[in-house]
C-alpha cells in the first residue's frame, strides 16, 4: 500500500474501499495489532494464545475475496478474533472437564487395571497422592466427594442424604477437584487455600 493509499483509507475509513483483503489486513496489521492483541490477552488470560488467534484472525481476513469499506474488514477482523476466542475459551473448558474426570477414574475404579507394571506403579503413586490430598480436605467436602464422584450417587440422591442443596454438592466437588489440581501440579497446601475459597 502506497503511502498516497495509507492517506486515503486513514482520513476516510467508514467510505474507503480498499480494494484486496490482503491490503486490509496490511493496514489494520500495522495500525490494530496491538490492540487486538490486547483485547484477546483480556479475553483468553494469555498473551502468547492472544498472539496466535490475532494471526488466524488475519489469516482469515486474507483469505477474503470480496473488497470493501475499509470499517467492514475492521469489524470482520475484530469479529473474527473474538470468535476464534470463544472457541478457544470452550475448548479450554472442555479439556479441562476431560482432565479432571480423568484424574480421578484410577482412584475411582481401585486404583485401575492395566497389565503394564510401569503403569500400575505409577496410577498407584497418583491415587496415593491423590487420597492425601482429599485428606487435606474439610470433612464436608470429602464426604461429598466420595459420595458422588467415589461412589457414583448422583448430585440429588447426594443432597438428599447430607441435607445440603445440589448447588452445594456442585461447589463441594468442584472445589476438591480443583483444590486437587493444584496441588498434582505442586502449589502448597496454603497457598492452594488462599486461591480457591467456597
């Protein structure tokens, strides 16, 4: 983009046409990127996923075909990234939900069943720690714990029992599950405390 061109779209952006998405994506790379970035780092809680959206978001806008106002290639951009956020932000949600099911089916089966001694050992090793950790535990918070996750009750059946309201069965699990990633993934005991809180 000549520097004539870069004057043109600048002083007039709502009407510009610009006339390849690849000169948008060269104007609003040089005069967006940060901020995009900045935006998505507010989002996503992480600068280098931030840095790799705002790149799919302008590689999208590349791929464009049709030329426009100079505001349209602007908000599809915007628009993409926050998309590409979200999924990103879902995905997040759903491996984590996957991670921590798994950190418990060991403890849950008894201590599991594999015909590798290497893997024995070491789901052995996991489900020990695993059961000293819950021990760190409130009381009220193991007895849900087990209740529902070790015993399979259902959040109802669970509530019912202990005469506590299934959000609370809900909150109870979720913070041992989480007070227990913490701790696999080496933060001190009070310090584990200090961030998670009923």
């Amino acid at each position: 983009m000549t520097d004539a061109d870069q004057r043109s779209v600048h002083c007039d952006e709502g009407a510009a046409s610009i006339e390849s998405s690849a000169q948008a994506a060269t104007y609003l790379f040089r005069e967006h990127n940060s901020a995009l970035v900045g935006y998505l780092t507010s989002r996503l809680q992480s600068a280098q996923e931030a840095k790799e959206v705002a790149q799919e978001a302008f590689a999208r806008l590349l791929q464009l075909r049709t030329p426009g106002p100079f505001s349209l290639f602007r908000a599809y951009l915007f628009k993409t990234a926050t998309n590409l956020a979200i999924d990103r932000l879902r995905h997040r949600t759903v491996r984590r939900h996957v991670e921590q099911r798994a950190m418990f089916e060991d403890l849950a089966a008894g201590r599991g069943e594999c015909d590798d001694p290497a893997k024995q050992l070491l789901a052995r090793e996991r489900t020990d720690e695993l059961l000293g950790y819950l021990q760190e535990l409130p009381p009220k918070c193991r007895q849900v714990f087990n209740l529902h996750r070790l015993d399979d009750l259902p959040q109802r059946e669970v509530a019912m029992r202990l005469g506590i309201s299934e959000r609370m069965v809900r909150r109870y699990v979720t913070y041992v599950m989480v007070y227990c990633r913490l701790r696999l993934d080496g933060m001190p005991v009070e310090q584990t405390r200090r961030e998670i809180s009923l």
